[in-house]
C-alpha cells in the first residue's frame, strides 16, 4: 500500500497561520482603524463614521489579500498585528486626550 502524499505539518501551520491573519485578525485590524479614524477625520461624527467605516471595508479586504501575499504567515500574522496595535493607540490616546466621543 503506498503512502499518501499530504501537505506537510509546516506548511499546514503556515495555511493555518494565513488563514488566522485574513479572517478573523483582518477584521479585527480594520475595525480598529474604523474606530481611529473616525475619531480624528474632520467631518461630522456621523460622517466621520460612515467615510470610516467604508475606508475599513478597504481595509480589510487589503488584510486580506495581504495575508496571502506576505512572505511567510507568521509575517503576514505580525505585521497585520502591528497595525492593529497602532490604530488601538491612536483611538486609546484620541480617548484619553477627550477627543472626539
């Protein structure tokens, strides 16, 4: 009986990884530049939210496409990270400095 020829466990961890990045990572990125950006874009709220929230469909889908494209998906997977973790302290310090609510 011949042996099945399959992906391996590494490059099953990197699928894995891309995936992680595209789907739920992604979502949660462009969600958080949403949040950043309308706090500091200069509209009204309401029109602040809505220009971010149609910038952040943008987002997440060049999230997405950037988890396939990287390198490697623990690159794909830090870099969207990072991102993430700059439009968390922009909304953060946009709150605390008593910006827009």
């Amino acid at each position: 009986m011949a042996r099945r020829r399959g992906m391996s466990w590494r490059r099953r961890g990197d699928a894995s990884l891309r995936i992680l990045a595209a789907m739920p990572v992604g979502y949660a990125v462009a969600s958080l530049w949403a949040m950043a950006l309308a706090r500091l874009l200069p509209m009204t709220p309401a029109g602040a939210t809505v220009t971010a929230t149609m910038i952040a469909f943008v987002l997440c889908a060049g999230a997405a496409m950037w988890a396939y494209a990287a390198r490697s998906g623990w690159r794909a997977l830090w870099t969207l990270l990072v991102a993430g973790a700059v439009a968390g302290a922009i909304a953060w310090l946009s709150i605390e400095m008593g910006g827009r609510a």
